[in-house]
C-alpha cells in the first residue's frame, strides 16, 4: 500500500513538473476559474430578478453547489486518468503497456494524467462554500468541519467511482459513453436547483444510484440546520466509498474482459 501511494505521487509530481516546463501555463488557471463563475451566473440572475424561492436563497444554492464542485475537483485533478481513459488508453492500446508493468492498473491509470489548473475548480469551489457559510450566518465550529470534510471526501470517492465506472464500462463499448457526463458535470449542475422542486426521478437517481444529494445536500443541510435530520449529513462518506466500491468491481470485471486493442 505504501509503495503504491509512492508511486502514485511521484506520477503525480512527474506531470506538474512537465506541465510547468510549458512557459503558457498560468494561463490555463483564470480559465477554469472562469468556466466555473459562468455557471454560478445563471441562477444569480435569477435570484436577483426574482428573489429567494420561498425559503431558498442564493447562499443555499451555492453552498450546496460549492459542496459538489469542489468535490467533483478533487476527482478530477486526482483521479484525471481514469477520465481519459477510454480514448487516451483504451482505444490507442496504451493499456497493454500498463498491464506488462508490476503496479495495481488503479494506481497507473490514476496517476496517468495530472493538470495543475484543475486545482482552480477546487480553489473556486471552497470559495462558495465559505461565502455561503458567512453569508447565511453559520459560524465555524469543529463539528461543522468535520460534516464537511466528510462530505468532501465523500464526494472525491464518488465522483472518482463515476469515472473509474466508465472505464470499466468502456471495455465492452468504448464509443458509447457520452451518458457519462450525466452523472459527472451535469450532476454538480442539478445542485443548482432547490432540492424539493426536482422530479422524482431526478431526486432518485441522484440519491440511491449516483449519491451526489448524498455528499452535496444533506451535508449541507446538516451544517444548517434546514430541518432534516443531522445524521443524514454523515451519510456522505460511507455512500461515497460504497459507490467506489461498486465501480471499482466494474472496473475489475472489464479488466478480465479485455483481450488487448489489437483483438
């Protein structure tokens, strides 16, 4: 276990020290941190055109909204190889070369891409949430930290479990995974809609198949105190590992399926 997280690290520094040789880097970071203000635009207009919907302020949608894109940041800056996967890896071959090396194939997927500005998403995400906080009163206490941190975590291993399901899924049918992006972008923008005015179907799948109400909502609510019951907030890590779990048996599953790109 030791050797594999050294591993990985040294994967890890080994693309930010490459991508800082490139002397146009910096530039990338003011457009992630721009792409994610684009989103928070729509519904602040809509709030200051229309005011809070009932009890649903702006502060609450982007707290629940910061939750989930900051989780969804971690997985992507840590777990970016398994996005890239199915057309970086999969279809050119370059997998067969990770599976004649002897290191875990999570560890070398994982760490097979690594890009700094990605962090910006992250850093823009944590932004919302202590603004959110402030701005609706909540004062900083140890167990508040913790719900969060639990959250955060919670949401990094399942949106990491997304991505590593849609590798495994890319084994049996590599040109069909753009229904992906439903449960990865698209889901951290449902969180921009109040939660009792989802569909049914909607609230569902985003809380028994993919649990991103999960780690973004009650959370949350649970930090608060908008009337659901304070365990639910702890919910967000266990639901996350278990979707991890989950995918990563997927994941296992494709791998004894394949037979090399050249079958």
């Amino acid at each position: 276990m030791k050797r594999c997280l050294t591993v990985y690290l040294r994967l890890l520094r080994m693309h930010l020290l490459a991508g800082l040789e490139y002397k146009g880097w910096w530039l990338m970071l003011p457009q992630v941190i721009l792409v994610a203000l684009a989103d928070c635009i729509s519904p602040l207009l809509l709030f200051a055109r229309f005011g809070a919907i009932g009890e649903w302020t702006l502060p609450r949608i982007l707290l629940i909204y910061g939750i989930a894109l900051t989780s969804f940041g971690l997985a992507e800056s840590f777990c970016r190889g398994f996005d890239y996967f199915p057309w970086q890896m999969l279809r050119t071959g370059a997998f067969d070369r990770l599976m004649l090396r002897p290191l875990p194939l999570t560890v070398q997927v994982a760490g097979a891409y690594f890009h700094l500005h990605r962090l910006m998403r992250v850093a823009f995400g944590a932004g919302l949430i202590a603004w959110s906080l402030a701005t609706l009163g909540i004062a900083p206490t140890a167990a508040g930290a913790a719900v969060l941190a639990l959250a955060l975590l919670g949401g990094a291993a399942m949106y990491s479990g997304v991505f590593i399901m849609s590798s495994g899924i890319a084994f049996f049918t590599v040109r069909a995974l753009d229904w992906i992006y439903i449960f990865t972008n698209a889901s951290y923008q449902v969180t921009r809609i109040p939660m009792p005015y989802l569909p049914r179907a909607l609230k569902g799948a985003f809380t028994f198949v993919v649990p991103m109400l999960v780690i973004s909502y009650y959370p949350a609510s649970a930090l608060c105190g908008w009337g659901d019951p304070p365990a639910l907030g702890l919910l967000a890590l266990p639901a996350g590992l278990a979707f991890l779990g989950a995918s990563l048996l997927v994941w296992r599953l494709g791998v004894r399926h394949y037979r090399s790109a050249g079958s």
